[in-house]
C-alpha cells in the first residue's frame, strides 16, 4: 500500500513539473519538428555541390498505378547509397536520401528505391524527388539540382 501511495505522488509531482516546465516557452518546438529534428543539424537551406563526372549521382523516375490502390514510384540512381541508418548525421560522399514533392508539396522522405503513395490528388499532378545528403542538403551536380519530375493526369 505504501508503495501504491508514492508511486501516485511521484507520478503527480513528475506530471505537475513537466507541466509547468512545458508552458515556460524554453525549447518549445512542434510535435513533427522535434521528433524529426532531434538530435541532428539540419542544413536544408543550403545545397551541396559535387562536381560533374562518370562518378556523379543520378537520378530518374518512374511510376506505376498499384493493383490495390494508390501509385508506386521507383527512384532509379547511380552512384548513391540511401542511408536511412544515417539521415540527419554528416554527409558521407554517394549517400543519403530523398525528399519526395507532390505539386510543390513535401509529402515524404524515401530510403529506398520504391515508394508507394496511396492518395494522389486528381488531375494534373507533378512528383519530383531531390537527393539529399545525410545532412539534409540538396544535391546538385554542377549547377543543377539533383532531382527528377513526372507529370501525369489523374483521373481519380
């Protein structure tokens, strides 16, 4: 009985300082925010250059309705390892992931090659998937972006 009794003390105690630790405003981010920025520097503002060459990533698209529902995409590169085990942590050169756009929306990050979507807007829509680093930043070879784009109708 004794113990019944400080363990629902510790549990108020415990509750009532997280509560009021919670409402001071210190380290106070969106649930989403924290749960995908913890514990890593994110740099997606800022792209990462690799220079042009046989050695050089590449990416290119393609996509499938399901037999079941929704559409499959498949990321095809070369010359790129998805690291899942290391998104947010340094960048390691031919490795990382992919943020994947659908109509200028962000809807997913892929660690592999297939993707499966299962509700697609109707009619005109545009998917493009980027390379990113580990660290987040866009890959750009040379000058230009490290991504692929298709455009289909559909019809819902």
């Amino acid at each position: 009985m004794r113990a019944l009794a400080i363990l629902l003390i510790g549990l108020g105690v415990g509750g009532t300082v997280g509560f009021v630790l919670g409402q001071t405003g210190e380290d106070q981010v969106d649930a989403p925010s924290a749960m995908e920025h913890a514990g890593h520097t994110h740099m997606h503002g800022e792209a990462l250059m690799i220079e042009a060459g046989a050695e050089a990533p590449t990416l290119a698209l393609s996509l499938a309705p399901d037999t079941v529902a929704g559409w499959n995409l498949n990321i095809q590169t070369s010359n790129f390892r998805f690291s899942a085990e290391r998104a947010g942590a340094a960048h390691v050169d031919g490795e990382g992931h992919a943020h994947i756009y659908v109509n200028g929306e962000k809807v997913a990050r892929a660690y592999g090659a297939w993707f499966h979507i299962e509700d697609m807007p109707t009619g005109r829509v545009e998917i493009e998937v980027t390379l990113n680093s580990n660290d987040h930043r866009a890959l750009m070879v040379g000058e230009s972006p490290l991504s692929a784009t298709v455009t289909f109708d559909n019809p819902g």
